[in-house]
C-alpha cells in the first residue's frame, strides 16, 4: 500500500519523520560549515573518550565488509587509482615548496 504523505491518519499531526526533516531543514538555513564541523568535532572526541580500540577496529571491520558485497573490482581499481594519482599530486607540491 502507498504511504500516506497527507498525515490523515494522525488528525493533522506531524509524523516524526516530518518534524525531523522539518528541523533540519531550519536548522541548516540558520547555521553555516564551521558550526558542522564543530559540532562533527564535539561528535568525534566524545566517541573517542567512551570507546576504544576494539570499537574502532569492528566499525572499520564492518565498514570494509559493507563496501565489498557493495562494490566490484573495478571500484577498487578505480579509488586506487585516484588515491595514487592525490598522493602524486601531494608529493609534487612538497617537492615544489622545499
């Protein structure tokens, strides 16, 4: 059955998906890049505090099993390949700096 969009169902109420978006959305009208990434940063060294080494190897574990049931051969080729030719371009630009 269709989802019903109109919210009909609960007597002119919001659902919580809606009030989400809808946050969101006045949220990123009122806030620029630094207050993500600031709050990005908050976000992180908290994490880092109340986990571990193990916490960050599973995550990275599960991460990388993901990608691969995601992706084929050539996805690999492909970032290996873009990540050769960024670290040829960084290295280039530190030899033109010294």
């Amino acid at each position: 059955m269709a989802k019903n969009n109109n919210n009909n169902n609960n007597r002119g109420k919001m659902s919580l998906e809606e009030a989400g978006r809808k946050g969101g959305e006045a949220t990123a009208k009122n806030h620029d890049r630094d207050f993500y990434e600031e709050i990005g940063r908050k976000g992180g060294e908290a994490t880092a505090q109340n986990h571990d080494r193990d916490f960050y190897e599973e995550i990275g574990r599960k991460g990388g099993e993901a990608t691969a049931k995601n992706h084929d051969r050539d996805f690999y080729e492909e970032i290996g390949r873009k990540g050769g030719e960024a670290r040829a371009q960084q290295n280039d630009n530190n030899n033109n700096n010294r």
